[in-house]
C-alpha cells in the first residue's frame, strides 16, 4: 500500500539544515519564542534555504501564536514519573505508542524513516529545539489509522490536553492551542507564528511544545491537519 507523506523539511535538491541549529536554540528564557525565531536562527546559521515570512505574500498563511497561560511555569520543568509505559501519547484515558527518531532531520535518508514507520501504520516522533512531533495516519471513512482513537473524538482540537511520556518513562503534559489544515503540495505557504511549518516540525524555535501532524487519507486526501500544543505541566 502506497504511503502518505508526512511533510518534509526538504525541498526538491536541497541540502539539509545545518547541525548546528541544534545547539543555537536551547537558550534559558524567560519568554516564548519571539516570531521568525526558528528562521531567523537558521539564515543566522548559514541556511538560505528557509522559507522566510512575507506578509505581503497573499499565498502565504501565518497562524498567530496561541500560548496557554500555564505555559511559562512549565516550560523549564523536567517532567514527572508517573509510571507510564514509555513512549506513548495519551489522552483521555486513550493510549497509542510512538517510535523516537531523535535528530532525524527530515531529509535524505531521515525521511525515509518517518516513511518507513508510516508503513506500518506506526506513529514516528521527530523534534529537536524543544518540539517533539508525531506522524500519524487517519481515514475516516473506515476510522482506521493510528491517529483515529484521536482524531475519530476530535482529540486535536484546541483546549484538549495530551500526557506524552519519553523512553525514560518521564512524562510531560501539553495542550492543543491551534489546528492549521496544510494542503500538502503548498506546505511550505504555511507558518506558525512566521516560522515555516515543515522546519518547525522538525527543528522547533526553543518552546517546549508537540505537534501532531495528521496525515489524511479520507475525505480531506491531500490534507494535513497541523495540530500545535504547549507544555503545561
């Protein structure tokens, strides 16, 4: 069976990101991530390849960032062992697990690995630089798919609260503030909070946040539902 793609933060004959933003980012701070952060870092780190916010663009769609009151108190915090299974997303009493792919870049290779996961109908999490993003299926018109105990109660929704818990069986908690529907063929026309989405997705702007990135084969086919979400506690 053919895959969906998951968005990827490489254009066609492009070089991946540089490493090093991987370091640039993780800065002690009292604030979120000021707007074009992520981009404005990559361009600062020799990436020209970034695509850059202009308002002027009427192609182009930024959503304006939505930040959970909580959020300032926890976004320096660890975690809390609670003694859930590692790797798992849970919500509502709803658990699925994950398959980790630190550093993956979402070029060459990296992005044959989200692929690879997807074929299992497996829930890969890519995200450096703070944000920690899932790749998972839906077809609503069977409710078959990874994401579909999620996505079928309209878990992504704003205001919906997700425990995720790593390898080392530390869990963090994280509410949904925005849904963006990308339409994979114009994916690099979407930003958040004027950083492009597929960069974000992979490389983050410092916030601790997840993104669960819906991969629709359905009704929506084409169609990739961006869910954005800040840590709380």
């Amino acid at each position: 069976m053919a895959v969906s793609m998951p968005i990827s933060a490489e254009n066609k004959d492009k070089e991946a990101i540089p490493a090093k933003i991987q370091t640039s980012l993780k800065k002690e701070k009292k604030e979120p991530a000021k707007a074009g952060a992520m981009t404005e870092q990559l361009i600062k780190d020799g990436n020209s390849e970034v695509t850059q916010y202009d308002k002027d663009n009427k192609d182009y769609q930024n959503q304006e960032p939505v930040i959970p009151a909580s959020y300032i108190d926890a976004m320096h915090t660890k975690g809390k062992d609670l003694g859930k299974q590692p790797n798992t997303i849970e919500s509502n009493g709803i658990i699925i697990e994950f398959v980790p792919l630190k550093e993956n870049t979402g070029s060459q290779e990296d992005f044959d690995q989200v692929n690879e996961v997807l074929s299992w109908d497996g829930v890969p999490q890519v995200g450096m630089n703070g944000i920690r993003t899932f790749f998972g299926h839906y077809y609503d018109n069977n409710n078959t798919g990874a994401f579909a105990p999620f996505a079928s109660r309209n878990y992504f929704e704003p205001g919906n609260e997700f425990i995720v818990t790593d390898e080392d069986g530390i869990s963090k908690a994280y509410e949904i503030t925005a849904i963006i529907p990308v339409q994979t063929d114009f994916q690099y026309n979407y930003f958040y909070n004027e950083d492009s989405i597929p960069f974000l997705a992979y490389y983050g702007n410092g916030d601790d946040m997840a993104a669960f990135m819906t991969c629709r084969w359905d009704k929506a086919i084409g169609q990739m539902d961006f869910a954005i979400a800040y840590r709380i506690w």
